[in-house]
C-alpha cells in the first residue's frame, strides 16, 4: 500500500488527559465493537500491564489524528508460559479523512521502537490478555489497518472467527436434551457455581487451561461467593466423585471461554456446558450471545449444530523485529 500523500505527522506518547481524549475519539475513527466507548475505555485503564509511554499519538499541528497502542508484559499473566519477548499491538486508528497519508505506518514504525528499546523481539496483533479486544483486525471492517500492517511486513498467523446466536429464536436440539439425560445417568451434573466447587473449578483451570482462563476462574468466581454476580455466569460439569469436567462462562451477552477436560470430550459435555449457559444468558435478558474467536473446525464441531452464525472473520498477524 502506498503512501499517497504523505504529511508530516509527528508521533508523541500520551499522558493522561492525551490518553483519555483521543480514547473518546477512537470509535469515531474506527469500527470498535462489540465494545461501546466506556466499555473499550474500562478494559484499556484497567490493564496493569498498560503504559502511556506505549500509548503513540499522531499529531498533525495541533490535532489528534491517528493512535496505536503498544502494550508489552510488565505484570505475568497468571500460570501462562513467558511472554515478555512479545510486544502487542492492541489498537491501530486512523482518522478517515487521513488514511492513506502514511500516519498509520508511521504510528506502527513508532510502536515497534517503543518494543525494541523495552528489548522486545516479535510483535502480535494482537492476541492480547488482559484487557483483551479482539484476535486482531477484522478483515473487512478494518481493511485498511490489514493493509497498512501487511505493507510493514507483518505476516499472516490465523484466521479466528466471531459467532452469534439469537437467543430470542434459539432452541435447544434434541440431540443436546438426549446427552443431558444420558450424562445424568452416568453420574455427570451441571450445575452454577458454588462456593463447595469453587476451589476445585480454579484447580481444573490452572491444570488444563493456561492464563486467561485461570483469571476469568478466579474474578467470576470471586464476584459469584461475594454475591455481586449470578452463579449462572459459571457452569461447572462434575463427576460423581466430584471432579471437575469442565466449565462454561459468561458476561453479559458475551460466552465463553467454555471448557472440556482433554479425557472427556467427545461425550457431548461441552454441548450441554454451552446450552446451559446459553439458558442461562437469555435468562439474564440477553438478546443474542456472541463470542471472538473459534476456528472454523469448532465451529462445525460445536456451535453450527447450535444456532450461532459466522458473523466476522479476523486475522491474526506477527512480525519479527
């Protein structure tokens, strides 16, 4: 992609009120859903891994008119392998009327300097957690954004898909009804979180999963025994002798992560895991459920048979510095 009219733009890190004026400005010039303006505002702030000095304004004269934000590991993410060699690129927004003048790749060029002097060896876009956003760009509604990084030699990973189900229509198939009684009468119950599982769901977590998962365990969890969420947000499935199988979250209209122990899968588990809290989201009001990232084989395993429907489709991108 060519630089069709370059202008001098100057790239500043942010300070605080910097940050929080161009975060208002971002969804005006980028396509940021699922998220509203206080909902990506809330997830950005409260990253502990986040630095303003990786917060990369462009400016020309003296307005805003392109944002990239750097975020690398400084706090690790709990029982998740190192990753503090990997710099993230979690945001990339450019004013429309700008695009195509070089400030993207000029905000990009600066995200990898603030990577390199933190001793930085590769960048995503931008499998990032905590304060996770999306796989990376969307490849249509962020078009532009997949052009300006494949042109400074960021390479295609994957390519995750986002889903959707309307809850208002959804019916549970035969097929899942059939498992649950099945399940049953081999000692395997679903069941909301209580404080008697709680520990043993955070100890599956940590055993089977990595990272993310163990903190939605733990924050769901916790928020669940403090009585300041619904104990439907966390479906655990256990055996008769009380081990955990595997889980299924939510929050709000958002599902997953949702979970099989490795030895059980393919008994039909994840199936009622999911429908349970698929009930359980239209209980809470929820119009649809959605969630960001499965694969196009899960997909067909798991939640085509379900109801859900293929909605975006993003790309995941890596360079080496």
């Amino acid at each position: 992609m060519a630089n069709l009219r370059p202008v001098n733009v100057s790239i500043r890190a942010s300070d605080v009120p910097t940050f929080e004026r161009v975060l208002g400005l971002v969804p005006d010039w980028m396509d940021v859903s699922p998220f509203d303006r206080d909902g990506l505002f809330r997830r950005l702030v409260s990253d502990p891994n986040l630095d303003l000095e990786g917060a990369l304004v462009a400016w020309l004269g003296d307005e805003p008119v392109g944002f990239v934000l750097a975020v690398g590991r400084r706090v690790p993410l709990e029982n998740a392998p190192d990753d503090s060699h990997r710099g993230y690129l979690t945001l990339l927004a450019v004013h429309p009327s700008h695009r195509r003048e070089g400030v993207g790749r000029a905000l990009v060029r600066a995200a990898e300097a603030f990577h390199v002097a933190q001793g930085r060896k590769e960048v995503w876009v931008s499998p990032y957690a905590p304060a996770y956003l999306w796989p990376g760009p969307e490849l249509t509604r962020h078009a532009d954004g997949v052009a300006c990084l494949t042109a400074e030699g960021y390479q295609e990973v994957y390519r995750p898909i986002s889903m959707e189900i309307d809850l208002r229509r959804a019916e549970e198939p035969g097929f899942v009804r059939e498992a649950r009684q099945r399940l049953a009468s081999e000692g395997v119950g679903f069941a909301p979180l209580g404080a008697g599982c709680y520990l043993r769901t955070l100890e599956f977590a940590q055993r089977v999963f990595k990272g993310d998962w163990v903190r939605v365990v733990r924050e769901t969890g916790s928020a669940i025994l403090s009585g300041e969420a619904s104990p439907s947000r966390l479906i655990v499935a256990t055996a008769d002798d009380g081990r955990v199988l595997g889980f299924s979250h939510y929050e709000g209209p958002r599902f997953g992560p949702i979970g099989v122990c490795p030895g059980q899968r393919g008994r039909k588990i994840g199936q009622v895991l999911m429908w349970e809290t698929l009930h359980a989201q239209r209980s809470a009001g929820h119009a649809t459920a959605w969630f960001l990232w499965s694969d196009d084989a899960t997909a067909n395993r798991l939640y085509d048979g379900a109801g859900f429907r293929t909605v975006r489709r993003f790309v995941l991108l890596k360079k080496t510095l």
